[in-house]
C-alpha cells in the first residue's frame, strides 16, 4: 500500500528538525574535544535525528490513543 508524501511529510519535517537541532548543538557546544557528542557534526545530527523521530512517533502514538479513547464515551 503506497503512503503518500503528505502523510510522510511531518514525520520528515520533525527528522529535519532534529538534525538542526543537533548541528545547533554541535556548533554551541563549548568543549575541548572530549565530548563524544559534540566532538563530530555527524553524532550530535544524527542523535537530534533520532529524538526528532521519536518525538513524531510518540505525538502520533499519543494523539492515536486520545481519539480512540474520545470514540468510547
């Protein structure tokens, strides 16, 4: 079954933020090179990826269990 892109497109949207937040991140990180997280662009991005993926998945998982929840009374 083929999703379409507007389906898609906020999941995207929350990944993309992620990865900004994490380059954000790496850019105002002031450590001397012995943070595991700032130390390259690629882990904090790709970290920021990953809690932006989350983020969208919980909201769906949330709002998902709010309208079948609101279907019953």
């Amino acid at each position: 079954m083929k999703r379409s892109i507007h389906t898609r497109l906020p999941g995207l949207i929350s990944i993309l933020l992620g990865l900004g937040t994490g380059y954000l991140y790496y850019r105002t990180q002031l450590c001397s090179g012995f943070c595991p997280l700032a130390s390259t662009p690629f882990w904090s991005m790709a970290i920021g990826g990953f809690w932006g993926a989350l983020t969208y998945d919980l909201w769906k998982a949330l709002r998902a269990w709010l309208f079948r929840n609101s279907q019953g009374d």
